[in-house]
C-alpha cells in the first residue's frame, strides 16, 4: 500500500505541494474549505471593481486536473477543524476523519487586528474572495450613501476612505480607490463631485512599503501623493468605529491624538497565523510566534515529529544559506514566492524520508519584491543573478509588474481575461466589475 499524504490548504504552498509528489508513488488527499484555487496578489482588483472574481481565482479540480488523471490524487471540500496527531488523522467538520502516513498544513494566514477583534465589524481585512466582495460593497455603496446623503458633514464621510497600514495590499488597495474616485466615477454622479474623495493611507512606521529600500519606499510614497492620497506615516491607530478611526502621532515623549471621520475603513496593517496552526501545535506539542505562525524546524518539519510539514504563511521558517559562511538564517516573509518554494521544499524532503534519505534544510531564493500604486506608477526590487540588486519605479515598472502578475495567473484563460480588462481598463478608465449582490449591510455600532 502506498504511503498516505494528507495536504491541507490549496494556496500557492499546497499546490506546489501537490504537483511536486503528483509523480511519485504516493496516495495523496488534498483538503480544501474552498472549491477554488485563489490568486491572491490580485485580490485587491476584485475588492476594487477592476477584475471579476474568476479572473484571479480557478476550480482545483480544474487546476489540477493533470494531475488526478494519474490516479493517486484526492481533491476533499471541507473543513479541517483538528488535528489528532497521535494516531495521525486529520479531523473534518463532518465528523469524518482521515488517517495519513504524511501531513502537510498549508492553511495560510488570516487577519491581526492585534487584540482588537471588534474592530473586523469596521475595518474588514483582504484575504478571500468573500472579504473582496465585501470590500467592493462597501467602497461601491459608499458612493451611493453620499449621493443620497443630505448633510454636507455625513457626505464628507462618507467620501472619506480609510486604508491603515501601507504594506503592498494597503499601498495597491489606497492609490486604486483614488483612481477610481478621479477617473472611473466623476460623470456617474449628479450630486456628488468624486473628486472630492479623500483617500487616507495610515502607517504606524515611519515610512510605506517597509520591506522595500528606503528610496524606494519614498519613490512610492511620492507617487501616492500625485494621485492624491493623503499618506500618513508614524500613526498608531487606537480606535476603529461606524464613524471612523483614532490614531495618535508621537512628538517626542508627547502624544497627540487625531480622528478622521470616515464610513469605510480598509485594514490592511495585520497579519496572523491561521487559527488552524494553534490547534496543530497544541496536538504536536510546537511552539508558535507571536503571530500565531508554526514555528517549524529547518527542513519545515516539527520537532518530535518528522512526518508533519507546515508551509506557506502559517509557518514561521528561517531560510538557511547552502554555506554558513554566507550569514546567519533569515525569517522567509510571507510571500507568495516562499510559499511555492516552500511546498516543493516539504515535497522533496517528504520523498527524500521515503527513500530513507536525509532531509535538507529549507533555503529561500529571494527574486524581489514588487508593487504597484496605480496608473503608470510601480517600484520593482529585483535581484538579478550575476548582476545584484536591480531597483526601479515609475511606468516601467508597472509595465514589469503587469507582464509579471501576468505570467503568474494560473491558466490561459484567466491571463487572457486580465491583459483584455486591464488593456480596456487603461483605455477607457473603466471598471467593469463594480455590481455587487445587494445593497452593502451598514457597519455595526
């Protein structure tokens, strides 16, 4: 009988995951709570009117279905509520519960409000496809209410948008709801002025997109002011409610507290572990970071137990240089590149135990980041072998950023439905997308 792979989470880990094993003789189950595969750097699209929700996500079955021609592969929609690790089974919602030989958790991560779990009524966060189509409710209603709205001080709110934290989903998500305020949105309005929409991007560190160099950062940060967000670094928030947000600015030892008046508020600033992750090291016996992340040995694996593997966001993984002379391990971010690796990584060391082969530490290969802003405006921080560190903004880089989120999609077709809407998108400013269900539910008080 061939050896039992349990995979949970089809995110970039798990997939990657999936594809690297599909070939070896293995009987492999993937476990899902969802019935698509998402893109998630292009998630924010959705959120804000510019590509449907087909566009960036794909059926698993459909993704995979190379690979279950092959006949060892399991595709399950469920939801996997515990782990019990002692006799090796997985635990479904349904009261079903699959045995495995070999685990890999790859469940990724969901949102931090850092102790402030009533402010997600508020300010919901960008991680799944109905967290954009709440997003896209909101920011496509808010519009609605102010045309509706008869006091100048509620419509001034109600044109007031709010993204904190100014890492790349809160950088994309704040420069493209300025975009659509001055382009898409001012002749479809008879009382309102949509230009008048006051974009705020808070950051409680000194500068946006952190893990870029500081120029580039500062590049960024002037390219959001020609768009016209209004950017505001050094603001720790300290409230969130239906009428806006507090934060406070230090001046020293001094603080000084502020209050912008706003009916949409994007959280972009919070990052944890899913709560899936607790349950695992509970069960194993693991210790987790702060965020709630696995902290996972270095060839991905937990101690005392060689046969579980923890990949992608939910893992806090150090990558390890081939030399030690290169320098110290480093933390591997939680990118969507490391998780791809991530998943092959945990398949071939998987395979290698199988062999009775000793198994590798995990080395990321960093290629770089890239963000975009908005129109004709990008940074790009690439590292080029052979050349070293190739940094850049502006037009070109959006072009580099397009071509490259472009080749990434998965599947033809989804790559073809992008470059034809964004083709038609930077032609006529317009975004097709912007139905939403029903009318937005109002934040709760």
């Amino acid at each position: 009988m061939m050896p039992h792979v349990v995979i949970v989470g089809c995110g970039f880990g798990g997939l990657e995951a999936v594809r690297a094993l599909s070939t070896a003789a293995v009987e492999i189950t993937l476990v899902d709570r969802t019935n698509h595969h998402l893109f998630q750097p292009l998630l924010y699209q959705v959120a804000t009117a510019g590509l449907s929700a087909p566009a960036v996500s794909a059926p698993i079955r459909h993704t995979l279905r190379r690979q279950m021609k092959r006949g060892n592969l399991t595709i399950l929609q469920a939801e996997v509520i515990g782990f019990d690790v002692a006799t090796q089974r997985v635990l479904l919602d349904d009261d079903q519960a699959l045995a495995y030989d070999h685990l890999i958790v790859a469940a990724g991560a969901t949102h931090s409000y850092f102790g402030h779990d009533d402010w997600a009524a508020h300010a919901p966060g960008l991680k799944t496809l109905a967290d954009a189509f709440t997003i896209r409710a909101r920011v496509i209603g808010a519009f609605e209410r102010a045309e509706r709205c008869l006091d100048a001080t509620q419509r001034d709110a109600w044109l007031t948008f709010v993204v904190i934290g100014a890492g790349p989903t809160g950088v994309e998500m704040a420069g493209t709801m300025a975009e659509i305020a001055q382009h898409t949105l001012p002749q479809e309005f008879r009382r309102i002025d949509s230009r008048r929409t006051h974009v705020v991007l808070l950051e409680g560190s000194d500068r946006v997109l952190g893990s870029f160099v500081p120029a580039l950062s500062q590049r960024a940060r002037e390219q959001l002011a020609r768009l016209g967000v209004d950017v505001r670094t050094g603001c720790t928030v300290t409230g969130i409610d239906a009428d806006g947000v507090t934060y406070e600015t230090r001046s020293g030892a001094a603080a000084q507290h502020h209050r912008v008046a706003s009916k949409t508020v994007i959280w972009a600033a919070g990052v944890a572990g899913a709560k899936l992750g607790q349950a695992l090291a509970a069960g194993a016996g693991a210790m987790v970071d702060r965020a709630g992340r696995v902290i996972v040995k270095p060839d991905l694996s937990l101690t005392g137990h060689p046969e579980i593997a923890v990949i992608g966001d939910l893992a806090s993984a150090m990558s390890h240089p081939d030399d030690p002379r290169q320098g110290k391990p480093k933390p591997v971010p939680g990118v969507s590149p490391a998780a791809k690796q991530m998943g092959r990584a945990a398949a071939a060391n998987l395979l290698r135990r199988l062999r009775g082969a000793p198994t590798l530490p995990f080395r990321y290969i960093d290629h770089g980041n890239l963000a975009t802003i908005g129109r004709k405006a990008a940074v790009v921080d690439l590292t080029v072998p052979g050349i070293g560190a190739l940094r850049f903004s502006g037009y070109f880089a959006w072009l580099f950023w397009l071509f490259a989120h472009i080749y990434f999609l998965i599947g033809f077709r989804n790559r073809l439905i992008v470059m034809f809407d964004w083709a038609w998108a930077y032609w006529t400013y317009e975004r097709s997308a912007r139905v939403v269900a029903q009318p937005p539910s109002p934040p709760a008080a």
